[in-house]
C-alpha cells in the first residue's frame, strides 16, 4: 500500500547574516494545509570567520540551534548534518519516520581553490528511506558571469565524488532520488541590466528563461537534463540590497539572476524490450506542490528559495527492527524496566543503547537517561528481552517520554516507543551518571 509523504526543501545564501526572530514563512508553519514529515534544508555563506567556526565547533551554530528551537515543539527531530565552512545541511523528521531513516554517509566536496579550500563545493547526505536510496546534496557554485563553464565542471565533479565505500550502496546516478539544491550561481546572458529589471518588474519572465545559463546547458547536456526543476515563476533572487527589496543600487549594478535552485532526479527505469513485459519497479514518485522565493526576508543579498514535494511510496521496509513495547512498561524503585523484540535479521551490537528523551526533543544526543542494552539486561529468549534504565535523576514531571533504541552498526536509530508517562511514584533523588555518554 502506497504512502504519501511531504518534503519542504529550503536553499538560501545568508551572507554571514544571523538568523532572523520569525522564519515562519520560510518553514509554512502557518500553512494549515500542509501537513510535512521531513525538512530538508541548505544553507550558504553561513559565518565562517575563526572565531565563528570555533564557537560552532564546541556549540551549535546559531541556524542548527535557531531550527531546532522552532521544529522540536512540532514532533521533528534532527536527523543528521554536515557543515563544510559556510555550507550547512540539515535534515529534519517527525520522529515516527526515524526508523525507517538510516544514515548511510555524508561527505564533502571541496571545489574551491583547485578542490583544497571549502569556500565553493558540495556538501552530501546519503540515507535510506523507507528502503529507499536517497541522495541530498547542498552546493555554492562559482560566481560571476563569465564563470559558467566553470560552474559546470564544479558540478559534474561534485557528481562524480559520490562514490561509496561500502560496497552494497548503489552509484549515485542509481538512487532513487537525488535531491540537489543550493547558490548555483547561473546567470541571465546577453539582456542587458534595464530589460532585465523591465521584465521583472512587468513579471514577464518568459524571456529571461531562455537566456537562464542552468537552462541553456540542460538543453545540451543529456545527463543534466534528468534533472527536473519546477517553473521559475517567481523573481530572480540575487542581487538585492541588504534589509531591503530592492535590486542591486551598489556601483556594480549587478544584473539580477535566478542563482538559487532546487533541482531533483528520480531513478532511471529500465527499457523493456518491445516483447518483453515491463518489470514493476517499486512505486516511488515525487510530485512538486509549490516552488516559491520568500520576499519576506532581508538579511541577505539573496531571497531564500523552498520547494514543497509529495513523495508517494510503496514502503520497501514496513516494520522497524526493533519493537520497543510500551505495555510492557513498568518501575520498580528507581528503574524503568523495558521489554523490546527484535526481528530475525537484525544484527546487534554491545554498543547498541537505548535513550529515554522526553517528547519534544531537539536530537538523537538530546537523552535524559539512557542504557547499553548488553550492561542492565535482565532476561532475554526468543527474540524477547529485558533492560533496565535508570531513572532516579529525572525530577517528577507530567511530561511525556520516548524511547529509542540507537543500532551502532546503522548508525540509525531502529525502534521507538509510542509516547508514555512515568508515574510520579517510580522518581526517587539519586546522583548523576557517571559512566561514558554514548554519542553519535
């Protein structure tokens, strides 16, 4: 049975800027019609000075912190992340999807300075979903006009660095979805600053799409053209003056461009010989809603671009790994006792644990206990066990609580509880842990 899913894709060059008090535009929190299950957003020229880099290194940066703040109230929780100086991928689910979202790499792709410095490239976040291969890539192309073959070789290296160690992880080109977005700075040719802004003004755009480089070069390049995008039926984004909605006034006059994209690219399907019957490839389609800038926000020289997709998809994984059993729920003195099954060929780990988070949180570090599933197990037969976790720091609360139960050998967490309340009776005072935190 097919399931329909929503993806809100976001792309903007922030120009060192930090973020700004309201981005309810940027995530639809107010679209009422919109019910999403993933963020995935892109993020260019974040900060990236010494000092800055520092801070985020022993911190979150403040756009990780900013979005987590506004999505962790909603039932998302940060899934994974990839920082390359001022390039930012993050990728946000409603927690019921975790199970069946598995981390498989991520990796950066440096362009800049001959491929040693991480001012321009890509950066990747490869996963499964829902058995699902799926590649999301975030970029900052080379600027200028007259660096437009430029900034095709830095897209086709970034392409051709995708490859994988693990030796059962497909060729990019072979996933069933690439995601790829970011500054990818093409340009307008030939028109000139004043018919440009006319056109844009009159919003007859129909002109400047055929002089858009990304669109010149999909017309000659076959690989380039599975890329799909939606219709540019908004503004070109780039150049404005800061805090303001007006185009370029500096010296330079920069002609206005459509720099930031959002492009995808579903799997190839095999040719069917014209006598042979054509194989029924698993059901995996996406379906674009909207493709809109947000005028909204200044603090950039770029408008923030979002795309907002219907993924519909026949589950090649139905069933989590592990069944965490809420009903089997129980406290005695100051421990949570937990029963859990695992299906047949799951492989586990001494290094598998599992956290107990409060609902509403931020990530997968974010625990208020946890346990090593091999170090508090109390019993175990046929694929039914038994762990206790300690509970005594956890002050009296009516909150509601989960478990997750992480799989060191995924790297992914394979099982959740539904959300539960732990009666006030089971908080006794204790000290804190002191054992090593497990941290991914």
């Amino acid at each position: 049975m097919a399931s329909l899913l929503s993806i809100h894709v976001v792309t903007w060059n922030v120009a060192s800027a930090a973020p700004p008090p309201d981005l309810s535009d940027l995530l639809q929190l107010n679209n009422l019609n919109l019910n999403l299950d993933v963020y995935v957003i892109g993020l260019q020229e974040m900060n990236c000075g010494i000092m800055s880099l520092l801070s985020d290194t022993a911190f979150e940066d403040p756009w990780s912190s900013f979005f987590m703040d506004v999505l962790s109230p909603l039932s998302f929780v940060k899934v994974s992340s990839v920082r390359m100086q001022g390039l930012l991928l993050l990728i946000f689910a409603k927690y019921q999807h975790l199970p069946f979202i598995q981390i498989l790499s991520t990796k950066s792709t440096p362009t800049g300075l001959f491929g040693y410095w991480g001012n321009k490239g890509g950066i990747n976040i490869f996963l499964k979903f829902y058995g699902y291969y799926v590649s999301i890539i975030n970029c900052h192309l080379p600027p200028h006009m007259a660096n437009n073959d430029q900034r095709l070789e830095h897209f086709d290296r970034i392409l051709e660095m995708q490859n994988f160690e693990a030796q059962d992880i497909p060729n990019i080109l072979d996933h069933d979805l690439i995601l790829w977005f970011g500054d990818m700075n093409f340009r307008i040719e030939d028109f000139g600053l004043h018919f440009v802004r006319e056109s844009i003004k009159n919003q007859c755009y129909s002109d400047l799409w055929e002089k858009d480089q990304l669109s010149i070069a999909k017309r000659h390049d076959p690989l380039l053209r599975e890329f799909q995008e939606g219709p540019l039926l908004f503004p070109p984004t780039y150049k404005f003056d800061k805090n303001s909605n007006n185009y370029d006034t500096s010296e330079k006059k920069r002609k206005p461009a459509w720099t930031d994209r959002i492009l995808w690219r579903l799997k190839r399907q095999p040719q069917a010989a014209v006598h042979t019957p054509t194989p029924s490839a698993p059901h995996f389609t996406l379906f674009p809603r909207s493709y809109v800038s947000h005028m909204l926000y200044s603090i950039s020289d770029h408008k923030p671009v979002t795309s907002t997709f219907d993924l519909e998809l026949k589950p090649l994984v139905s069933a989590p790994l592990i069944t965490l059993l809420p009903e089997s729920l129980c406290t005695e003195e100051s421990d949570l006792l937990i029963s859990y099954s695992l299906t047949a060929d799951f492989l586990s780990s001494p290094w598998d644990w599992i956290g107990l988070y409060k609902v509403g949180l931020r990530h997968i570090n974010d625990y208020v206990s946890y346990v090593w599933v091999r170090d508090n197990q109390v019993s175990f037969s046929d694929g039914l066990n038994q762990v206790y976790i300690d509970i005594s720091d956890i002050p009296e609360t009516e909150d509601q609580f989960l478990l997750f139960y992480y799989s060191n050998n995924l790297h992914s967490v394979v099982g959740i509880s539904k959300p539960f309340k732990i009666q006030p009776h089971s908080f006794l005072a204790e000290g804190p842990l002191d054992e090593a935190q497990p941290q991914i």
